[in-house]
C-alpha cells in the first residue's frame, strides 16, 4: 500500500491568482507566505508600481519611498495600463489585460480562482466580470463595515441595489474581522459563504524588532529630548481629520494639567499630513509633546519600544493595522470605539481601553486608566502581545485554503479542528 501511495500522482496545485491595486507594505509578507504553499500556485496582478518607485502619499503629505520590500518572495505581474496616475480610486489605476491573463494560453493553463481586493473600482469590477465570463470562482476581501462613515438614504438604496448584483458574481468572502463579516451578512445574508482571513501583520518583525530596539533606546530619547523614566504616549497616523490627533492633543492637555512636571507623560506624535500645522499650533505650549514626522516600517518598532501606551482615537477606521504592530511590541493600547480592529483585539480594561470617538473627556479618562501605574500599563502590554498572537498570518492561510476548497471544490488538507477553535472568528462572524 506505501508503493502505491507513493507512485500515485501528486494532484495539481490549485492557480490562485490575487488582483489588487498597487503593491502594499501590508500585505508583502502574507504573499510571501501564501507562496510557500506547495499546492497554491499565487500569481498577483498589480495594477500599479507607484508604491515601489515612490510616490507622495496624500494622507501623510511626504514623499514615500517604504524600507520593506514589497516585491520579493512571490509571482507578480502588472497588468497593461490605461490610467495610473499614481493614486488609488474608483478610477484608478485602471488597467487591461486581465481577462487575457486569466484565460491561460496553450502553454499556460488557466487560473482555478480568482481573489479580489475590494469592490469599489472598475479594475476591481472588470477582474471579477472576467473571471465570472470565463467560469472561474471568485474570492472577494474588502475592509469595509456596517457604521464606518454616514450614508444618506438615497446612497445606502443603491449600495443595497448594487450588492444584489454583485452577490451573483461572488463565490465566497473572506472577512478581516468580526465587524466585516456582519457587514457581508447584512448584504449577502448566508448566500455567500464566508471564510475568516483576518487582517493581520508580519508579527513577528514587529515582536523581534521592537525587542531588539531597546538597545538604541537611550539615542532615540536623546534625539527626542525625552527624560528617560517618564511615560510615553504615542500616536502613529496620517496627520489628517479622521484620525483625530486633535482629540489626543486636547486629552493630554487635560490630562496633564494638575500633575507635577516630574510624573507628566511625554505625547508622541508619529506620522505627517494636511493638520499637521494646525496641530502643532493646537500643542503650542504643552512642553511634553513631540511631533516626529513620518517614520518608515523600519523605523516604527523603535517607536513602539519608546511606548507606555499606543493611541488611536479614529472615527470610520477600516481596520488599524497600526493597532496589531503595537500590541506586538507589548504595547497596551487606546481605541475609539469606531476602530474597526476594537472588536476582535481590544477588550476595555485588558489589552488597553476603549472609548467613545470624539468625547476628549473620555480618552483623558482612559489615559488615566492605562498610566495611573507603570505595573498595570506592563500587564496591559503582556496581555495585548498575547491576543494578537493569535492574529496571524496561519490563521490567515487556513481561511484562504478553505475558501479554495469550497470554491474549487478540490479536496485540500483539512485545517486541525483543535488548532480552529483557538480563534473566536465564526463563519458567520459570531
């Protein structure tokens, strides 16, 4: 019986192919690790190179150039272009050439599946569309949910309008989190299957390297003129409304009012944009803010080293990746509420606290909460290091990997039941 497993023919990898905007520092790593399934052929189609030649980031409002690589480790082509002009939007880029590419040649077959990132773009429709004439299924991730941002009546009747449609095109969706997949059930109910692909970070480059940055600690307080000893409040975002640093600015100012110069937590401010002039005047006068400019993937884990507390006081935030870099560096961390990310890593009073967007008493509060002592702030880190362990790149492989197999219908290896139910992500979100 050994001989004969062993002369059976190894069945053939299913051809994933992945059809996203642009290159994205995310996302870099998790491709790498996609590839290195031996039975998931990856091929991803860019539609841009904008983010590997440097570009001007409108939300940070600098030229950026990212330290990561964003290109090695797996198959890549980008498609042919008709538009790019080095932004991301429902027009752009804009491409052709996918269908081709899908179809195979004589030499190359064609693709078994087809991933998408995100609906809202004609080279997102136009992949999808592709795939759907030439028969392949087609696996759908996207950051939205249900309340990240008002909509009038008129436009939530021709999202649900669009949704009927784009239903019948779709295979299977792969939530980042407990608020994305609520949002794929209140508009495609259970006629799509949904298969967790949570929106994780490389946790171990954050982890190792926010570790080893204690070395250089003394030079980055040096350079920041920070008292070693003190409290360290960070900030790391685009400079830009939503984010809402103001909030923070405004809470550290209550914060520190009546405390002795001596026991006053330092705000460090990570990151460039449109508001940075008018935070900057808003800080005027707060002796322990910094403002520290765009700092590259690279640079961050020393910033994460440098914190007592991670801040992100958001309103419709998608996701906040920043959150799950921060908890990896035992960071305890402060959300608002309307963080998508809250959910799924932030319990209020364990990894850190929440509080509801735009009340600047409440995050003074909060802050308060999280720094009344150093011990608690540490057990806050430990604890948030802990969960976002368990959000990962594996667990990430595992949703993929199930949702090829219900879409395929090829029999791949079956994900260990036990190691499953470490993660709390139903299928349906629960």
């Amino acid at each position: 019986m050994h001989s004969a497993n062993k002369n059976r023919p190894m069945p053939q990898p299913i051809r994933l192919a992945y059809l996203v905007s642009h290159p994205i520092q995310y996302q870099a790593p998790l491709l790498r690790r996609i590839a290195q399934e031996p039975d998931v052929d990856l091929t991803v189609f860019f539609g841009s190179n904008f983010s590997v030649r440097g570009y001007k980031d409108e939300g940070f409002g600098v030229g950026v150039q990212w330290d990561v690589p964003l290109l090695e480790g797996y198959r890549h082509d980008f498609l042919p272009v008709l538009r790019d002009p080095g932004t991301v939007s429902a027009t752009s880029p804009l491409n052709h050439g996918i269908l081709r590419r899908l179809a195979g040649t004589g030499e190359v077959p064609a693709f078994d599946a087809l991933w998408v990132h995100g609906y809202a773009s004609a080279n997102a429709m136009h992949g999808i569309l592709a795939a759907r004439a030439l028969g392949i299924p087609v696996l759908l991730r996207a950051e939205s949910w249900w309340n990240d941002r008002p909509r009038s009546p008129r436009k939530l009747a021709a999202k649900r309008m669009f949704f009927r449609g784009l239903r019948e095109m779709i295979d299977a969706v792969l939530p980042i989190g407990t608020r994305n997949s609520e949002y794929w059930t209140r508009y495609f109910g259970n006629a799509v299957p949904q298969f967790p692909m949570p929106y994780a970070v490389d946790n171990g480059f954050f982890e190792r390297n926010s570790a080893a940055a204690a070395v250089r600690r003394p030079e980055l307080l040096r350079q920041l003129h920070l008292e070693p000893g003190r409290a360290v409040i960070l900030f790391a975002s685009k400079l830009q409304p939503r984010k809402r640093c103001a909030d923070l600015i405004e809470a550290y100012r209550l914060l520190v009012a009546n405390q002795e110069r001596s026991s006053v937590p330092y705000l460090a401010i990570v990151g460039d944009g449109e508001q940075r002039a008018a935070l900057e005047q808003q800080a005027a006068g707060l002796d322990g803010v910094r403002f520290c400019g765009f700092q590259n993937q690279t640079e961050m884990p020393r910033y994460f080293d440098l914190a007592t507390v991670f801040v992100l006081p958001s309103e419709h935030e998608p996701w906040g990746l920043v959150v799950n870099e921060a908890m990896n560096a035992g960071c305890a961390v402060i959300v608002s509420e309307e963080v998508g990310c809250q959910p799924d890593l932030v319990t209020d009073g364990v990894e850190g606290c929440v509080f509801r967007a735009g009340d600047t008493l409440g995050l003074a509060d909060t802050l308060l909460r999280v720094l009344h002592s150093r011990e608690a702030a540490a057990e806050m880190g430990r604890r948030a290091r802990e969960r976002v362990r368990r959000w990962d790149f594996e667990q990430d492989v595992r949703g993929l990997r199930q949702a090829l197999a219900w879409a395929v219908r090829r029999p791949m290896p079956e994900t260990d039941v036990a190691e499953r139910a470490r993660y709390p992500l139903s299928r349906n979100g629960a």
